[in-house]
C-alpha cells in the first residue's frame, strides 16, 4: 500500500497554501508532526512561526535534530501590520529562493487575535497571486478554541485547501482574491457632490491642498502620515497620466482621500498589498500608502485608476 503524502500532489512548484483548523492539542500534532517529519526525510527546509505550543512540540518530538532544518520565529512577536508583515515574510523568504530548493511553512496565525489581526485575511489572500510561484507549501494553523468563529471562516475563504483528516483537498469556501478583497473592503459608493477637490500637475500642489484640510491639533505623526500616502498616490498618477485629481470627504468616523487619474490603469483589486520586489522598478508608492492607511481600495475610472485611502478621524489637542 501506498502511503499519501502529507502535502498531496505538492511536487515543489510553486505555493500550496492550506487552512488547518483544529481544536485539540492532539489534531495539531497528528498533522504538523508528519508533515515536518516527511520535510525533513526529503531535506526541505522548514520554517516555523508558530506560538509556544507548537514550537515545543516540535523540539521535543524531533529533538535538536530540527534545529538543523528548521528556522523557528515566535508568532506573538510577528505582527507588525498587515503589509509589514507580509514584507517580513518576503524578506525572510528570500535566502530560500536562491538556494533553489522547496521548503515548509508552518504558520500559527496567534496575531489574528490581536487588535487589528484581522486585516491578516487580506493578505493571506494575497498571497495566493503574490507569493504563487514561490516554492513552498504553508501549512497555516488556525486554533479554534482561540479565534472567533468569523476569523475561522475567514481563514477558509483565502486558503485554497483543507485537510480533510487525510490529504489536503480543495476547499469548498475558497474565494479568488479578488472577490475576496471586494469582500471586506469598504464599498465603493459614488463620492458626496460637497467634496473638496483639486487638479494638481505638481506634488506640491497636492501637499499643499491636503495640508490646508487636516484638523488643527492632529499629531505630527498622523499629518506626516496622511501627507506622505496621498502624495505617493499623486506621484502614481502625475507619472501616468501628468495630472491627479484629488478629492476629500468625511464618512461617518472616517476621512477618506481619494485619487484619480486618466492613465493606461492600473485596475487590480490587490494591488499595493504585497511590497513589490526588489527588481521591480515600480510600484512601491501604492504598497506605502496602504501601509500607512487605515483602509484603502482601488477601482477603474474610465481609462485610468482610482484609490481611496480611510483614514480614522483623530483627537486633536488644544
């Protein structure tokens, strides 16, 4: 009898990315203990970012052996936003890259729990088109006993397999990315007739006029913050199309700016998640201003691009 891989028909062409939930100490060990054990017969490396559990269990089922193939990172201590993180990971993938080889993930998403974890969703659905010609199978553990119902089924949404007790299966909630993204975005709703807006051929221009619509009082940070995503935005689109319309309204509790140009288009829903690598010779400017954004999202205009960047409303001092 033939004996089924732990990763399927998984040969080390590109990603495998699977959402493993589980509710028992023992459920997590039946699947992540074979699942390092035939990486290391077939001398993948492993990387492990798990939380205190997991990573014990590891080290005393395989003993010092695994620290020979394994890199072991502490999950709780990961979580530095979502588009922070996913630029940890690439950074951190990199080495793996150039040596040529297939490795192993296993991923304890603790920080979904944490204040703001839940944006992770997005980007563990980006990673599907970002990382899909990197050579790995990410075994993503997620522990229902510590995550609300609503992250679980999040989780099921942007991995394309389960493991249904015995071999990795596609899952039947799995949603592309882009549908996903539309999912939990905020809508796109037709911008307010009273908004404020410019046309602007030079970026200080646009600094200025964004500037001039920030609350007296706000912190440096949140001003520099604002500033410095609206203005790589207008850089986008200047060099596009050579001018930005940029426009400004409130939304309930939230700020939101918006920038629109006639240009060629840049239309993809996930675009600026991901940091772009390092020989590509654009698109950093949308990835920044995502980074510093509470929400944004990105839509064709006619020819050309839109991007709304929400911004919390901030207490201003005296």
């Amino acid at each position: 009898m033939t004996s089924v891989s732990t990763v399927g028909d998984w040969a080390g062409h590109g990603l495998a990315h699977e959402a493993f939930v589980f509710d028992s100490d023992d459920l997590v060990r039946a699947r992540v203990v074979p699942f390092v054990a035939e990486g290391l017969e077939r001398g993948e490396p492993l990387v492990v970012v798990a939380g205190d559990s997991v990573r014990g269990m590891l080290e005393e089922e395989f003993g010092p052996v695994v620290d020979e193939f394994a890199t072991f990172a502490d999950s709780e201590t990961q979580w530095v936003g979502g588009a922070e993180t996913l630029a940890g990971y690439q950074e951190g993938m990199a080495p793996l890259i150039e040596s040529g080889k297939p490795w192993r993930l296993v991923g304890e998403r603790t920080w979904l729990s944490q204040p703001g974890g839940d944006l992770w969703s997005r980007y563990e659905a980006v990673t599907n088109d970002a990382f899909a010609a990197y050579p790995y199978y990410s075994l993503c553990l997620h522990d229902q006993r510590r995550l609300d119902p609503d992250l679980v089924e999040m989780a099921l949404r942007t991995h394309p397999l389960v493991w249904d007790g015995g071999q990795p299966v596609p899952s039947p909630h799995y949603q592309p990315t882009a549908a996903f993204l539309r999912s939990v975005e905020p809508g796109w709703t037709r911008a307010p007739e009273g908004r404020e807006t410019v046309t602007v051929t030079r970026t200080g221009d646009a600094r200025h006029f964004v500037h001039g619509r920030l609350p007296q009082g706000a912190s440096d940070d949140w001003v520099d913050g604002v500033v410095l995503a609206v203005h790589e935005l207008v850089v986008n689109a200047i060099v596009a199309a050579g001018a930005a319309e940029v426009s400004q309204w409130r939304d309930g509790e939230m700020q939101v700016w918006e920038v629109r140009d006639d240009g060629l288009g840049m239309h993809e829903t996930a675009a600026g998640y991901a940091p772009p690598r390092v020989e590509e010779p654009s698109g950093r400017g949308l990835w920044i201003a995502r980074s510093l954004a509470d929400e944004a999202t990105v839509r064709a205009y006619g020819p050309g691009t839109a991007v709304r960047l929400y911004f919390h409303a901030v207490a201003v001092t005296a």
